[in-house]
C-alpha cells in the first residue's frame, strides 16, 4: 500500500483526508517553488508547476490539477500559503 499523508482544507475546517504522500509531496515542492516569484492565479500555478514535476508521478502532467487544488487547500488550512481578495484569485506564500 502507498503512503499516506494527512491534509486538511480551508474550506472545511477539522476535516482530515488521506491522499498519496509521493504525489502530495512532489506537488508541494513543486508549488514552493513557482510561488516564491510572488502572487500566482491557480492556474499559473498548475501550469508552471508542470515542470518541476516527476514523469513517474505525474505523466504528462496528469491530474496536476487536481493535486494542485488538493496542495493549495491544505497548505491554505495550514497558514502556509495565503489567498488574495483579487479577480481572478491570486494566492501566494506567507
């Protein structure tokens, strides 16, 4: 069986799910990484994060957009990056 870590979300405080830890980890650091250039759109994130990705994990860059939003929930439920009241969304690294 996979790995597993813990993630919240913003959206729904206390309520805890289990998900792929390679593939939540290889998300997370690829989102460090394009987020420091400073306030990002979901979708700049997803698109720029494609290329820190591993092949393995994600072929392609398939269901990048899911974990994107998966990664971005928790790390918002953890104080670790912020959303900006802006149109579109921006969000960006505290």
């Amino acid at each position: 069986m996979a790995d597993k870590i813990a993630v919240e979300n913003v959206n729904a405080p206390g309520h805890v799910t289990n998900v792929d830890a390679g593939k939540y980890n290889a998300m997370k650091d690829a989102m460090l990484i394009v987020m420091a250039a400073g306030p990002m759109t979901a979708k700049d994130i997803k698109e720029a994060a494609k290329s820190h990705l591993p092949d393995d994990l994600f072929p392609g860059g398939a269901t990048s957009g899911w974990w994107q939003k998966c990664v971005q929930l928790d790390l918002e439920a953890k104080g670790i990056v912020a959303r900006h009241a802006t149109k579109p969304l921006t969000f960006s690294l505290k």
